[in-house]
C-alpha cells in the first residue's frame, strides 16, 4: 500500500463500505478489508463500483460460493446506498502467496493502491 493508503473514501463510499463490513463480519472472520480501485485513487464516477478485497482468516472456502453470498450483501448495500460493492475475497493464504493465486497482479495492484477500512 502506498499513497492511496494515506488517504480516506469519500463519505458515501465509507458509509457503503462500512454497511457492508458490518454485515459481511457476522458471516465471515474478516482479517482486513482494502478499498481499491477509482474509488480508492479518487477518479470514480457516478456508477462507479467500489471494491473492496476482503482478506479472510480460516479455511480456504470455495471461492464462487463466497463470492455469490458477498453479491447478496452487496446487493442489500446496494439498495440502501446506491453504492455497488465489488468483494473480492482472499483468504490468508492467497494474501501471504500471491504467486499461488489465479491472478497475482490483482494482488499487487490491491496492495499498492488499497486503503484499509
């Protein structure tokens, strides 16, 4: 993380992320949660996505399973902000070994521009 890390959300996307953590920490052991992308950087538009990497502690879950029921989070943020959340779930694992994971630039890039929340 670096530049984008000193910084803050814009007060909607905060708010988004925060419903979302709430509820995704009932059903997750959530280690950190990182915003990225135009969101992160401050170039995002009206429309734009806010993602967030959503670093999971524990065994390593299938991940479309995971990613359908953070869709469903999402979709109730969604509704109550106007904000759409795109999760991308890590686990420990996948954070600590990013040569492992299908897509290790998708971790560097979140690790260079993510802000924890």
């Amino acid at each position: 993380m670096t530049d984008a890390s000193t910084t803050r959300p814009d007060p909607a996307t905060a708010h988004a992320a925060r419903l979302f953590l709430q509820s995704a920490g009932r059903r997750y052991p959530l280690r950190l949660a990182l915003l990225f992308g135009s969101r992160a950087r401050g170039d995002f538009h009206v429309g734009s996505d806010a993602d967030i990497a959503v670093l999971l502690d524990g065994t390593h879950r299938p991940c479309l399973q995971t990613r359908l029921e953070l869709a469903d989070i999402a979709y109730d943020v969604l509704l109550e902000t106007g904000i759409h959340i795109q999760a991308v779930p890590l686990w420990t694992q996948d954070w600590e070994h990013p040569e492992s994971f299908s897509n290790p630039r998708l971790i560097e890039n979140i690790r260079r521009e993510g802000i924890p929340l």
